[in-house]
C-alpha cells in the first residue's frame, strides 16, 4: 500500500524523468507504481491574491473597493495605485493546511509563510508610483513509495520538491480628468526554481543506492496594463491585461557519481486577462465581480533544453496544458455608524466570497481538474486615527477531477496588515 505525504496538485505529472525514475519503474510491480492523482506541472499552484482584503472577497481585484481601508497594494490591476491619498504600505501572511482521499492512500500537508510585501507612493497631481513582492504559483510535494527490486529485495523510492514563481512589481499610474477613473502600467519581473530529488534506497548491501537531483531556475519578464472607470458614482469598471512572458530557464542535474550537468532553454508563458465590476447599494453594502483568465494553454519552448545526461529525458511538452481560468464575487458591509452599532459585529466591516473555475494542467489521467474556495473576513484599525489596518481572511475549499475520484480539501488564514501616512509635507513657515 502506498502512503504518500504531499501536495499532490504539484506531483510528479509530465516531468522530465532521469535514470532514476526509468529505473524504478521497472523495478516497483504493477498496480503499486509512484503516481498521486493531481499533478501540476512545474510551476504548481497558481496561487489566489496576495492581499487579504482582496482574497476576503472571493479574490476579486479588477476594481478598487469602497471603504475606509487602504486597498492599492498589490492590486492585480495597476491602475488601482493611482487612487492612494497617502503612502500605503501592506504586507500579507499565511498559514493553512491541505488533506486529501486517493485512490492509494491520504494525503496532507501544512502551508505556511509571506505572501506579499508592497509599496504605493502618490507624487501628487493624481499620479503615483509602487511596487511589491509577492509569489505568483507555489511547488511543494513529498512522495514515498514501496516495493520489490531483483530477487525480492525490499526498495524505498521518495520523490521530494519544492519551488515555485514570484514576481516583483514596478509600476506607475495616474487619474483620468473629472474623477472618472485611472490608468496603470507595470513591469513584472518573474523568478524562481523548482528543486526536485528522486531517491532509490536498497535494504541490501548488494545494491546500490541511486539519487538524482534537478534543480531548474527561472527568469523572465511581462508588461500588465490597467484600467479603472467610474462612470457612476456607486460604479465601478476594471480590467487589466497581462502580456506573454519570455523565461531563460536552466537546467542543473546532478546524479550521486557525476554532474552538474547544465543546460540552458527558452520558453514563452501565455497572457493574462482580468475584467470586473463592482457596484454600492448603499452607504454600508457593496457587491463585487470579475473574472479571470491566463492563457498556460499557449506555453512554448522557444529553446528546448538538452536532454538530460544523454538518457533521452527532454524538457516538459506542454501539449496538455488549458487555460487556467476563475470567476468570483464577493459582497462587503462596512462597519456600522458609532450611533447604530448595537452588537460587536456592528463595528467591524463583514466580507465573504466564493470563487471557481479550472486549473491549467491536467490529472495524471488526463482529465480538468476543478477548484472551488469561499472566504469570510473582517478587518480592524490600530489606533484612534484609523490609517493602519490588521485584515484577517479565512479562505476553505477543494478539488476535484473528472476522471479520478480523488477529492482534496483546504483551508487557509491569511493575516494582511495596511498602513497609510504622510511621507511628504510642506514646509512649515
């Protein structure tokens, strides 16, 4: 029986394989071979919005929403920036954990850490400049097996990885006259690795031990552009697209008796599109949309590495891939006036959203794989003055395939903090 400990959404699916995997295969019986249901290739999990607010609300992020709070940084959607009255900071973490019923066993794993750091400086004029860091798709998997080598022989195989992408932002927006919206543009700066260990242990001096280590290291670029319009004062349209990214890859193998052997490649990643809207209904309730699409089906080696120590394991095709595509709402109270709060709950702003839509890459048996999630959050302000937020976001949901009757559940919480000051003022006479 075999008993993973995983991510399997970032498993073993459409990987270059080296010697040790060809080998293993052979040696594990038929029906106990390495597989786990869901397999995300290379990247991993395209993750949701790095912001909490943001998230609280079923991840919609093509509009700025109404209120009180801060809630320009780290914005899918540049043109958002241009609406910061002061300079806001954010900063975002989180912690949450992934279990799941295959057809070979359970699965779980813990998630924890930062999730976004950013900057938004007003210049004034209604022109302002920002930034951030956050990670743009997660990779982190751990694979054990067991089964009979030459002569019976006990054999353990253990796949293990971690990495992913991230992305810095630079950009700069600015207001359109008579209040009606604004524009942005940025610059993103991909990066990131994949580290990938396969591992074939004999309980018997009369073999050998094998390990193969893959470490794959990304750097690209892409140009997003966005807009936001008001046309009516409790409306609000945006949209933000996403340019094709170019990425040098390099690929560093090494094996227990020899390497590193490199190669270097090229490959093109497909744009993204957000559009959406949000609507007031009234001083205190605000309904949101939007929906988002990013074209993996159009991932592209430009310059396919070499293959891999002369065994004929190429780089990963993406024949299989789809595009990766969502659709959520969201729906937001903000805190009661002082003269009507009658319980707790009155003085806290409410959110909740829900959010579906399919992954980009295939199950290992070739079928979508479906994700759903729903959010709850609040917020509260530090201090009398207001100007700096604690957002706090609980997000749950699952995965499921259409051609496997594995299901996967999660949750996450997600702490943000935002602060607003003045950085600039004029001199005192």
């Amino acid at each position: 029986m075999s008993t993973p400990r995983l991510h399997p959404l970032r498993s073993v699916a459409g990987l270059s394989l080296p010697a040790a995997v060809l080998i293993v295969v052979m040696l594990i019986p038929a029906g106990a071979s390495a597989q786990t249901a869901f397999g995300l290739r290379w990247y991993g999990e395209v993750r949701p919005p790095a912001t909490a607010r943001a998230l609280a609300l079923g991840g919609v992020t093509a509009v700025s929403p109404w209120g009180k709070e801060p809630a320009a940084v780290g914005q899918r959607n540049p043109a958002l920036m241009a609406l910061a009255e002061r300079v806001l900071y954010g900063i975002s973490w989180e912690v949450g954990h992934l279990s799941g019923s295959y057809p070979d066993g359970a699965g779980s794993l813990w998630q924890s850490g930062p999730r976004m750091v950013g900057l938004v400086l007003p210049l004034g004029g209604g022109i302002a400049i920002g930034g951030s860091l956050q990670g743009l798709t997660a990779a982190e998997f751990e694979i054990h097996k067991e089964g009979a080598g030459p002569d019976g022989v006990p054999v353990h195989f253990s796949y293990r990885g971690t990495g992913g992408l991230s992305q810095a932002v630079v950009g700069i927006a600015c207001r359109l006259p008579a209040g009606i919206g604004a524009v942005g543009l940025e610059a993103d700066i991909l990066f990131g690795s994949l580290k990938q260990e396969w591992r074939i242990d004999f309980e018997s001096a009369d073999y050998r031990d094998t390990s193969d280590r893959l470490h794959r290291q990304h750097v690209g670029s892409r140009w997003t552009a966005g807009v936001q319009l008001a046309p009516l004062s409790r409306f609000r349209l945006g949209a933000a697209v996403s340019t094709r990214g170019s990425l040098d890859v390099k690929h560093i193998y090494v094996t227990r008796d020899a390497g590193p052997d490199t190669s270097d490649g090229e490959m093109r990643i497909g744009g993204t599109v957000l559009a959406g809207a949000g609507m007031q209904l009234n001083d205190l309730w605000a309904v949101y949309a939007d929906y988002r699409r990013a074209a993996w089906d159009r991932t592209e080696w430009l310059q396919e590495p070499a293959s891999i120590t002369g065994m004929g394991a190429g780089a990963t095709d993406f024949d299989n891939f789809s595009a990766d595509w969502d659709l959520g709402i969201g729906i937001e109270r903000q805190a009661r006036p002082p003269d009507e709060q009658i319980s707790f709950w009155d003085t806290l702003p409410l959110r909740a959203g829900l959010r579906w839509g399919a992954i980009y890459a295939p199950d290992l048996g070739g079928g979508s794989i479906t994700q759903w999630y729903a959010t709850l959050g609040t917020a509260q302000p530090i201090g009398r003055v207001g100007r700096t937020w604690i957002d706090l976001t609980l997000q749950f949901g699952g995965r499921s395939s259409d051609t496997s009757p594995a299901r996967e559940g999660f949750w996450r919480i997600q702490i943000g903090i935002t602060g607003a000051e003045r950085w600039f003022l004029p001199p005192q006479r």
